[in-house]
C-alpha cells in the first residue's frame, strides 16, 4: 500500500480543524480515519467530493468522519480515471498515440498530482514534476527545446504520484553553473556530468504562461485526446468550511527547464605524461637567467653554444675609468710618492714584490693562477700620480728660475 501524503490524529473539535491542512495539499484521493467508527470518504483537490460511496450500513461516510471526536486519519492520492491507460490508483501508463502532451499535463493539473509525468519518444525523454498540482522542474534528455515535446505524435507516457514533490534538480546540483542560469555574468564553461552520466548543457528558466502557450499552439492538429470524465464537484454541507481560494502571486511563476544529452565519457587517465624530445630545455636557451630557471644544475658544456664553454678565449676586463684627483703645488710630495706607488701595485699582473720605506717585501697573489692567452699590449696612459710629479717638478724649476734672476728696479 502506498504511504499517505498527510496523517494525524483527530482533534476533539473535530476533523473540521484539519480540513485547512488536508486542501492544501491539493490531493485526489480519500481520507481514511479510524475512531469509534471507520470509513473513508473520497478527496478532490483535497475537498471532500459530494460524490461518495455507499457504506454497506447505509450511513453518511461524511457524517460520520464529522462527528468523530477521537481516532486517526490518512490521506492517500489515487490518480482519477484516465482513459484507454493501463494501471491503477497511484501509476497511469498509456501510448502518445492516443494521449496528446498537453492534455496529459492538464490532467495532472486538474488532480493535484504530486509526482511526475515522463514522456518518450525516439530514444528522447522528458521529465515534467508537479507538486500540489503545479508545475515545477522540467527534465529534458535528448531535446534542444520543450516545445518538441508538445508535438509528439507517437511514444509513451507514465504518470506516478509520489508522496512529496519530486526535486528533478537534486543530482544536478553539483553541475548547475552560473553561465547556465545567468549567460550574462560570467564566461561559458565546459558542460559537467550529473550524478546519472549524462552532461547538463544549460538551464533555462521560463513563465508558466510561456509554457502553457507553448504547449497549445504545438499540440498535433490530427490527434485529440479520449474525453476525460470530470471530477466530481467539491460536497456542499453547512459544517464544512467553504473553498480557499487561490493566493494570488507576487510575481509571475517560472519554470526551471533542464537540457540534458547523452551519456558523458568516463575521463580518460592521462597517467605519466612524456615531454617531447624536440622541446628544448631551460639550460640550452642561452638568453636564460639562472634565477629564473628551474632545475639549478648547468647543462654539459658539450650542449652550451661556444661562446659559454669554459676552454673559450676570455675577454680582457676593461679597466675601470679614474676619477681624476686635482693636486696643487702645495700638496706634500711625500703623498703623491704613496699614491704613485699605490697605482703600480694595482697594475702589475701576476704575483709582485712591493718595497717601501718603512714595509717589508710583500708577496700579493694574483687573481688567476691559469696564465692570459698571449696577445700584443696595448698602450696605457701615464697614470694621474705621474703626471702630478711632473707638473709640481715644473713649478719648482720655475721657482728657481725666477729666484735667480735679480731683482727688476
């Protein structure tokens, strides 16, 4: 026996304060209590119906469920009479060779359905979820638009209610993306696999009035749909609360449309991946920085270009210009001797013994112990020193020159 989609006990005031609760629900089915007495009366949008069954006593089962002031009560959903289908109370099953989209989607209106009506046709399917009778997610497999499904001329359709709604979008979740709600706000992405295999391509959103539109002006001109017999009229009684009427929406409903295809491929393990060898490395780029490279180890000199290898000719350092140092005949010739001196020391290659006055030899390394390739020396200018002994050697001769001349009367 399936579930109830509502149960509870009944009040002391009555079964009159759960009727509120029970048209909520929107369910056609019965309502079956057990207290003093037991009965069940028949539900239509879950209104009590002013058709009912005759008991075998001949009593009121509507009466009878009013007067109880103790018990409990279930309420089942059993899906009206459908014609020429095949099944029973809360499954309908049927050929759309006789039974046109639209008008399966009005019946599942007009009962209150909770559940789900799924067509196929041509290896494609479509999943429409109803809750208290009102459309909700749509699954479509296969189909680049829903106003396909409404042309269907031939396939199969099933109807099965369920004990609460249906959530279509439940194994979606994890592959629903921003770009398929809003395309507006970010860069479309790759489609993703949902928990049954198949890839979500994009979510649409829609009126109902676009939906109900839709489904009229596609329906197949050829076929109509068997008569349905009408449900019967809610029972009219002065304990009975009246009718709620519809609560008028805030804003206009919508419709969640889902766009599903195919089966997605497994992803395929890359495993190791190989580099080619015609990729050449970081350490043969020869404009490569090696604070930038990755691996810290130099190449072999064999695969350096010729002008890195270690046995190649090195380029003579340029010497590093002087700043020149101004002197006056004023200065102290004992100074610019120690600067002479020091300017040697500094341009001699190779190992030199350097005597001063008050110094021992002393014995200087040179920076290289491997010898200079041999080449023609080039002239190097008179050092700054040199040419400050010359210039005071002649201030001083002039001096004497003028210090020996007599006085001029």
């Amino acid at each position: 026996m399936a579930s109830p989609v509502l149960a509870g006990a009944i009040p002391r005031a009555g079964i009159v304060e759960k009727l509120t609760a029970i048209e909520a629900r929107c369910t056609t089915g019965v309502l079956r209590w057990q207290g003093t007495t037991t009965g069940e009366v028949a539900l239509v949008r879950g209104q009590i119906a002013a058709d009912q069954t005759e008991r075998e006593d001949g009593e009121d089962p509507v009466e009878l469920l009013l007067a109880e002031r103790t018990g409990t009560f279930e309420v089942f959903q059993i899906l009206p009479p459908l014609p020429v289908s095949k099944g029973k109370d809360g499954m309908r099953r049927g050929s759309l060779e006789v039974h046109v989209a639209a008008d399966l989607m009005r019946y599942c209106e007009n009962a209150g359905l909770t559940g789900i009506l799924a067509i196929e046709s041509d290896g494609k399917r479509a999943e429409i979820g109803y809750d208290c009778g009102e459309l909700g997610d749509i699954r479509l497999d296969g189909l680049d638009e829903l106003h396909e499904v409404f042309g269907w001329e031939d396939g199969s359709f099933e109807i099965v209610a369920l004990t609460i709604a249906p959530n279509l979008a439940e194994d979606l979740e994890d592959a629903i993306t921003t770009e398929m709600v809003r395309p507006d706000l970010v860069v479309a992405e790759e489609p993703k696999a949902d928990s049954t295999g198949k890839l979500l391509l994009r979510v649409v959103e829609m009126t109902l009035a676009e939906i109900v539109k839709e489904r009229e002006e596609r329906r197949p001109v050829t076929k109509t749909s068997p008569p349905v017999v009408p449900l019967a009229p809610p029972k009219k009684h002065p304990t009975l609360p009246p009718p709620t009427p519809p609560a008028k929406p805030r804003r206009e409903p919508t419709v969640r449309v889902f766009y599903l295809k195919g089966d997605a491929e497994a992803p395929k393990d890359e495993g190791v991946r190989h580099v080619s060898s015609s990729v050449e490395l970081e350490s043969d780029l020869p404009d490569a920085v090696s604070e930038r490279r990755s691996e810290p180890a130099p190449a072999p000199e064999s695969d350096l270009p010729p002008a890195r290898r270690s046995d190649a000719p090195k380029a003579k350092p340029k010497a590093e210009p002087k700043a020149a140092s101004e002197s006056s005949p004023s200065a102290s010739a004992e100074g610019t001797l120690e600067a002479a001196r020091a300017t040697r020391r500094t341009s001699r290659p190779g190992d030199e013994t350097v005597k001063t006055k008050k110094e021992r030899p002393v014995t200087t390394p040179s920076a290289s112990a491997t010898p200079a390739p041999s080449a023609t020396p080039a002239k190097k200018p008179l050092p700054t020193a040199v040419w400050a002994l010359i210039s005071l050697a002649l201030v001083i001769g002039a001096l004497l020159l003028l210090s020996a001349m007599p006085p001029i009367e």
